[in-house]
C-alpha cells in the first residue's frame, strides 16, 4: 500500500481523531474508506472516472447501488457483511452507534 500525508487544520484533525475512536478505525482507515467511497460513486456518474475504473480493470464496489453507501457505513451494523456482498439490505444503526447516538443526542 502507498501513504500520502494530507494537511489539515489542528480543528479538523481534532475531529477526525476523536471520529476515529468513536468507529473504532484510524484516521487513516476513516480518511481511506471516506475517499475510497468518494470515487467510486463518482464512477457511476462521470465519464472519466468511469474510464479510469475500466482501464485499471477496478470493480465497482458491492455497495455502490445501495442508497446508503457512504457516510452511513461507519455507523451500520452491516458493514462487513455488506462490503463482501452478503447484506442484501440497507442501513440498521448498530447498537454501539445508537449509545453514541442518544449519548450526545
């Protein structure tokens, strides 16, 4: 795998690390997954980065249909089973999400 360094604000970068816990991922698998999902959806809509998917023999990912993909991941309790393709369904809140949840609520 290949790492880039991306800047951020001593704001932003609070926020990211504390999400980051929350979901119990790293920045750096938050930032991937946020991006990774950013470009496959835009492969759906635009030309170019459909191309680029073709040219690079690179699938779309099992999830990109589904209304829900994206940002609702990181707090659906599917996540694993949907991103090999087994979930058929869409988002359910996961029971550590929904502490979260009505925690801050």
């Amino acid at each position: 795998m290949k790492k880039i360094q991306v800047q951020m604000s001593d704001q932003c970068h609070a926020v990211l690390k504390d999400f980051a816990n929350a979901v119990d991922m790293t920045m750096s698998e938050v930032l991937y997954e946020c991006a990774r999902a950013n470009i496959h959806k835009m492969s759906k809509d635009c030309p170019y980065v459909s191309h680029i998917f073709k040219y690079k023999q690179i699938a779309q990912d099992k999830r990109l249909k589904k209304p829900c993909y994206g940002q609702s991941c990181f707090a659906c309790k599917h996540v694993t089973s949907c991103r090999t393709g087994f979930y058929k369904g869409e988002f359910e809140l996961s029971r550590k999400a929904k502490v979260l949840f009505d925690t801050f609520a």
